[in-house]
C-alpha cells in the first residue's frame, strides 16, 4: 500500500491514469455483458439489437479512453 501511495504522490499524472483505467475496465465489462447476451441470445431479435448497442457502447467508450490517455500522455510529453 505504501509503494501505492508513494507512486500517487510522486506521479503527477497517476491519478488520471487509474480513474482512466478503471473506466477502461468498466467499459470491457460493458462490452463483455454484451457480447455475453447476444451470444446467448437464441435467435430473439429484439434481445440481440439491445446486446449489440451494449457490445458496441463499451467499444466506444473503450476506443474514447484509449484515446484520451494517449492524447494526455503527449501533451505532457511536450513539457
């Protein structure tokens, strides 16, 4: 816990690369959830339109995170 903490403090951009992260992991489990139903989904149209917005919302949130942690990481990099 304590070399947590420590990276935290000494790492200005570590907080942002959790939350990001964590985010990241949430939205694969949107993705997961999704790809779960329309996998399992038997033929009902209806239950597979619903799990495919879902699969495809945490794909692009995926993509957005992805994108905004690397847009950051340049920008520091510039400084």
């Amino acid at each position: 816990m304590d070399a947590f903490l420590s990276m935290v403090v000494s790492n200005p951009l570590a907080d942002i690369q959790i939350l990001l992260s964590l985010a990241g992991v949430g939205s694969f489990i949107i993705f997961a959830w999704g790809f779960t139903g329309y996998v399992l989904a038997h033929e009902d149209d209806d239950h597979e339109q619903h799990a495919s917005v879902r699969m495809i919302t945490g794909l692009v949130w995926m993509v957005i995170f992805f994108v905004l942690w690397e847009a950051i990481r340049y920008v520091v990099s510039l400084y």
